[in-house]
C-alpha cells in the first residue's frame, strides 16, 4: 500500500466511516466523528501507522486528509 492508501484507510477505521468516502478533499466539517478528540485519536493512529511523530505545528495544520498526505510525504520523504 502506498502513503495515500494507508493515510485513508487508518482515517476511515478511526472514525468508523467507508474508507470509499475518504479523500483528500475530506475535512472534519464532512466527517461527525472527527471533532477535537477525533483530531487527536487520529493524530496517535497516523504516527504509530507511519513510525513518526508529528509536531504541534503540524498536527495544528491538519484540516484535511489531503493536508495529512503531504505532510507525511514532508517528513518521510514518502512516495504516494
């Protein structure tokens, strides 16, 4: 599986939504569960998936699947 692949289906398993739902173009308006504690339940699923640690700039950032993907393409130099 390649960055995108993965990036979508721990978002679809952690907020327990069709991972054909999931795209870049998701954001938390489109998805109930992704709310402050959602942010951070996420945040912890992505770094274990991906062995990185996000910074508090970057999880600050977050406001799309589109925006996760490339900041994890950013940090692990990732393809996608």
């Amino acid at each position: 599986m390649n960055v995108n692949e993965r990036l979508r289906a721990v978002v679809a398993r952690i907020f327990r939504t069709p991972i054909e739902l999931i795209d870049d173009a998701t954001t938390p308006a489109a998805v109930a569960a992704w709310d402050s504690l959602g942010q951070m339940e996420l945040v912890i699923a992505l770094e274990q998936e991906f062995s990185i640690e996000f910074a508090l700039e970057d999880i600050m950032l977050i406001n799309s699947v589109g925006e996760i993907r490339s900041i994890l393409e950013r940090r692990n130099g990732a393809e996608g």
